[in-house]
C-alpha cells in the first residue's frame, strides 16, 4: 500500500503575525488608561478634600522653626504690629521764687511746656500765683524757706534749727493752707536746715500726714532729707543742676545742656531756675529745645515719682 503523502502546512506571513500582536497590545493599554482614571475618581470622592494641583510650600528643616512667642505682658496688640518707639528720656524744670513778679511768672505760663513753680510762701502774689499757674495746666509746689549756714534772710514763713518741733510743723501747715493745688515742697535756701535730722523729720511727718512729696534742692551736701523722706515713707525727689546761678546765654545754655546730658545717662533730670530770671531762660529753653525733643520729654516733677529706670 503506498503511503499518501502528507500536506505541507501553510506559513503565515509574519506580518500579518506582527499586526495581530500589536493589536493585542493596544487593546491592553486602552484597557488600563480607561481604568486608571475611574480608580482616581473612586479616590477623589473618598477624599472630598483633596485638590487635582497641590499646594506649594518651603521645606525647613524641623529643627530650625521656632514657634511664634506672644509677649507676656502685651495682650491686645497683634505680634505683627510694629515696636513702640523707644521711651524717651525725662526732664523736669521747677522754677523757684515764684509769687515774687506776676509779669515774669506770664511769660514762664506763656510757654507750652510742662513745668512745675515753686510758690514762696507770705507774698501778695502767693496765692495769685498758685491759682494763675494751676489753670495754665502747670505744677505746683510750695518753696518753702528754711535756715542756711550763712544765716541769709529766709523771707516770710521760714523754719530755723532753734524752732520747738510743733513750731517747725505749724508754720509749714499755715505755709501749705496759704497757697492752692500744691504737690509736694522743696526747700529755699535750707543748707543748715536740711543736715538737721529733727527739722527734716519735723518736716517729713507733716508731708506724710498731707500726701505730698519733698524735692531736695541739695543746697549741701550733708542734707539728710533722704534719710527722713525714706523713714516717713514720704516720695522723694533732688535737684540736679541749678540753672541760672549766672544769668548769661552762654551759661544758660551750658547748664541746660548739662541738664540734657544727664537725663541721657540717668533717664531723668530735674533742673531748676528761678521765675525773676524768665525773660533769659525762656530764650534760651525756646532755641534749644526743639533739637533735644526728638529724645527728651519735659515733665512735671511728680511725673518722676517712682520712676526706676
């Protein structure tokens, strides 16, 4: 029997074989790019908060954020305002001997400053000048006279060493009833008063009782009135520069200078004229105070009460 031949098998053309896998190939990828973008959906409605381009931001290392610290004793003001400018420093002028002259004590109430007068007491124009000064918006003071080393004229209501005690406090009562809105006192003249420890503690317990304070116009050095002022618990102030012990510009303006330049180192200074001096002082504070504005504040005296800085 003889054997049939076998049928060769026909090859597909490899092209053809080439087309078909591509398409296979496509079909898979069109597949996966129409299920991706239902995955992200599915993913996007979990999350409503998630947003298709995310935000940019700065990456600092951990380390070297520090937290924003709110000020302890600042409350109210936002962190983001500015500094307050730097406190400026403080001067204070009193004007001793006033109640001697009305027309040099207008000139000085004329002057838009704060100042503080000094009333000598006894004088037709005490208690004028007291009230005038007061309803400037000015400070006022008594000037109270006190016995000196070299045994000058203290004027009307003065208070010598050889005084009893109740003496000393009854002529510095009727000195403070005598003229109106007084702060506190200094001392006129006083060098020997003031290193008299019975008269400063004389003195002391009579400003306790009324609420006053004492400015020492430090006409010695042995003045004890600081000592007696802390024993009566009575607020205490000293002068630190006499102003017109010459009445020429030059000196004038020497002095207020010095005024100046202590208040810069000590933050405060209390510098002391005299009101029949007004014409030339006023001159002089009238030129020189706008420069020294820009870091120095008058004040009144009381202004300086308490102040520790």
């Amino acid at each position: 029997m003889t054997a049939r031949p076998r049928k060769r098998k026909k090859n597909k053309p490899k092209g053809l074989r080439i087309i078909l896998y591509s398409v296979i190939i496509a079909l898979v990828l069109v597949t996966i790019l129409l299920v991706l973008p239902r995955d992200k959906e599915e993913k996007l409605a979990i999350n409503p908060s998630a947003t298709a381009t995310p935000i940019p931001y700065i990456d600092v290392p951990e380390e070297t954020i520090e937290p924003r610290q709110t000020p302890a004793n600042d409350k109210s003001k936002p962190l983001d305002d500015p500094l307050p400018q730097k406190e400026k420093n403080r001067l204070a002028i009193v004007f001793d001997d006033t109640g001697n002259s009305l027309a040099d004590l207008k000139l000085l109430l004329d002057l838009p400053y704060p100042m503080t007068f000094a009333v000598l007491p006894g004088l037709a124009n005490s208690r004028s000048a007291s009230i005038k000064a007061h309803k400037a918006g000015k400070e006022v003071i008594l000037h109270q006279p006190m016995e000196s080393l070299g045994g000058e004229n203290m004027g009307p209501g003065g208070i010598d060493t050889t005084m009893a005690v109740w003496k000393m406090q009854a002529v510095l009562t009727d000195n403070l009833d005598s003229i109106e809105y007084e702060r506190g006192i200094n001392n006129h003249m006083g060098s020997r008063a003031t290193a008299d420890v019975i008269v400063m503690d004389a003195v002391m317990e009579v400003l306790e009782s009324r609420h006053l304070f004492f400015l020492d116009s430090r006409t010695t050095s042995e003045t004890l009135a600081k000592d007696s002022a802390r024993r009566f618990q009575v607020p205490f102030l000293q002068r630190s520069v006499f102003w017109d012990n010459e009445t020429n510009k030059a000196y004038l303006k020497e002095q207020w200078e010095k005024a100046v330049e202590l208040s810069k180192n000590q933050g405060q200074a209390i510098l002391i004229g005299h009101a029949h001096n007004a014409a030339k002082i006023a001159e002089v504070l009238k030129e020189n105070y706008q420069k020294a504005s820009r870091y120095l504040d008058l004040v009144y005296l009381s202004d300086l009460l308490g102040d520790n800085r």
